[in-house]
C-alpha cells in the first residue's frame, strides 16, 4: 500500500473519510462505505471501536444532537446497536487493503485498541472525548504508533497536558486536529484560526476535524495550512443514525477530495516568475514604446512624440529615460516601435 502516511510541511493533506458508526452495525454497509471512500479518492477511511459496556454507563444521556437524530433512550442503547465486532474488524480491514485504501479507527476503550492492535493499525486517531482521558492516552502512546489527537471542547491547557503525558511515553509521533464537537457545527463557532494557535504553540503537524454542512470549511482549513482533514460521510444523508445528517454524501466527498487536492497544486514552490504559461499573454498584455506622431529623422526624441502600446514586440516602457532626448536617425511612423535602431 502506497497512501500517503507522512503529516507535515510540504506533504499532501492527509484526508480521512470518517464513516465513524455510519455502517448502523452493518457490516455490508460498512463495505460499501469503504468503496465510497475509495472512489472518492481519500488517504484513509476511519471507523469507531468500542464496546457500548466500556465506553458509557447504561443510563448514560444522549447528546441534543442524537435525540434530535436517533430519538429518546440513552446513549448505550444506541451505541450497543452500532458495535462492530472483532471479526467485522477483520473483514473491514482486509476489504480496505484489497481496495488499496488505509483503514484505520478510533478505540474508546483499552479492549478497543487491544483489538487495534492485533490488527497491526499503522496509526491511532484519538477522539475530543478522550483528550482529557490520560490513562487511555498513556495506554495508546506506549505503542508508539503515530497519533492523531482532536481537540474539541479543549482549552490550551488540557491540550497541552495530553501532549506532555504523551511525549512522557516516549511517543512523540504526534499531530493535532482543531475540531467543534458539535453537530451540526455553525461557521460562526468554527475558529479556524485556533488551528494556527495549535500550529504556533505545539510545533506539531496540525489539521482539521470538521463537522459543519458542505465542503467549504475543510478546504479553507487547507488553504490556511491543515496537512489532515478529517470528514464525515454516509451513503444516505437520511438514514436512521446519529451521524448522517451531518456528513457528506459520497458525491461531496469527492468532490472535497477534488478540490482539496487543486488547492495543493495552487500552492506552488513559492517563486515569483513567470510562468511558462503567462509567455503568451506577457506579449499581448505588455507594452512597447512607440511612435505618438510621425517623427522625422534628426528629430530629437522628447516624451510628447512618444505613446506606450501592446504587444511587448519592441523596448519595454522600463527603458523610456534611455530614449529621451535621442535623434531620430530614421524616419518613424505613427505606432512604429521605437528602438535602439532607429533612435541614437
């Protein structure tokens, strides 16, 4: 597998397609999710690992967002129907390497990333929930496996902790993702200049985690410097689950992928020139000194006899002050070039 597993200045963004509970406990949904995820081009396709028994307290609440998606009941009965066991994990990361896609998921519990790492996952993607979850985060860092931690609902603070407790285990493969944890996220609650706060306090690779409707913010994240994007996405935006409304269909997510990837060849290598393409336009836009008037020989050359013309076929407007004051040495038209043939 060549995907791009590499995070950092100068590398392409590395895009995570988030189907996270989307599959609904679906192992065939979850497969044709891994398709959408490769036809739409992405780096890796992100499950969630749990055990509902792990991870909340059976009288656990929803969160607004998942009664207003999923109904009443608590957060264990919903998430107990979206478990993945340990053989679908099997079955999924087998069908992503014959499709050439990285599968990769985020454990919420210790028996989660046991089973993670059995299946020899190249990374591990730390959820917001789990930020200020130091014995998980100690758990995961002694693998010393690359981590990917969001950072929603964090202060400075809290992130930096989590980031000390991680180095302290000798893993300092880190990057940070800047993340809302609210979905939908509204622009106004956005930030995505807390990404920069990240990048200039951590000196870590640091992304974007997004959950806002459309594809406009994850590629603003990667103009202003994001090397990870992360995004929901479903089959069916109106399927029955927690996450689907708030997630792209496959054709957007392709189409973020897409544009993603025509940012990145918009950045360039930073040189001011001219670029092979703007020759052309360089002689049709640009100007020529010229003749205003006719001009008869042995006339000298002041700045009213002159005009300044399309195409660049004769001396640049730059070289006007060497003109002035010349003699005519010829005679010359109305618009004829003015050179150092015809002026001395």
């Amino acid at each position: 597998m060549t995907k791009n597993m590499t995070f950092g200045d100068g590398k392409p963004c590395f895009i995570i397609a988030e189907a996270g509970v989307n599959h609904n406990g679906d192992i065939n949904i979850a497969k044709k999710l891994v398709d959408a995820a490769f036809e739409a081009g992405v780096d890796a396709v992100k499950f969630q690992s749990f055990k509902a028994e792990n991870l909340v307290t059976n009288k656990a609440p929803k969160a607004d967002y998942q009664k207003e998606t999923t109904g009443n009941g608590n957060q264990y009965e919903m998430l107990k129907s979206l478990e993945l066991s340990y053989e679908d994990h099997i079955v999924l990361k087998s069908y992503c390497e014959e499709k050439g896609i990285l599968f990769i998921s985020t454990p919420f519990d210790f028996e989660s990333v046991d089973l993670l790492e059995k299946l020899n996952v190249p990374l591990y993607k730390i959820s917001s929930g789990d930020l200020t979850n130091i014995p998980l985060l100690k758990y995961i860092a002694k693998l010393k496996r690359p981590m990917i931690i969001s950072t929603g609902m964090a202060n400075l603070v809290e992130i930096e902790d989590a980031v000390e407790v991680t180095k302290k285990e000798g893993n300092d493969k880190i990057s940070l993702l800047h993340c809302t944890s609210n979905y939908p996220t509204e622009y106004e609650e956005v930030n995505l200049n807390a990404m920069t706060t990240l990048k200039n306090a951590f000196k870590l690779p640091v992304g974007y985690s997004d959950h806002t409707i459309g594809i406009e913010v994850p590629i603003a994240a990667v103009a202003m410097g994001a090397k990870i994007i992360e995004k929901h996405f479903t089959l069916d935006k109106e399927m029955g689950g927690p996450d689907h409304k708030a997630s792209l269909n496959p054709e957007e997510l392709g189409r973020m992928v897409l544009s993603i990837r025509n940012i990145e060849k918009a950045f360039g290598d930073g040189i001011k020139k001219c670029n092979k393409s703007e020759e052309k336009s360089k002689f049709v836009s640009r100007k020529s000194i010229v003749a205003k008037r006719f001009i008869k020989s042995g006339e000298i050359i002041t700045e009213e006899m002159l005009d300044f013309k399309r195409p660049e076929n004769g001396l640049s407007p730059i070289y006007l002050d060497e003109i002035l004051n010349k003699v005519a040495i010829t005679e010359i038209c109305k618009d004829e070039i003015i050179n150092f043939f015809n002026v001395r």
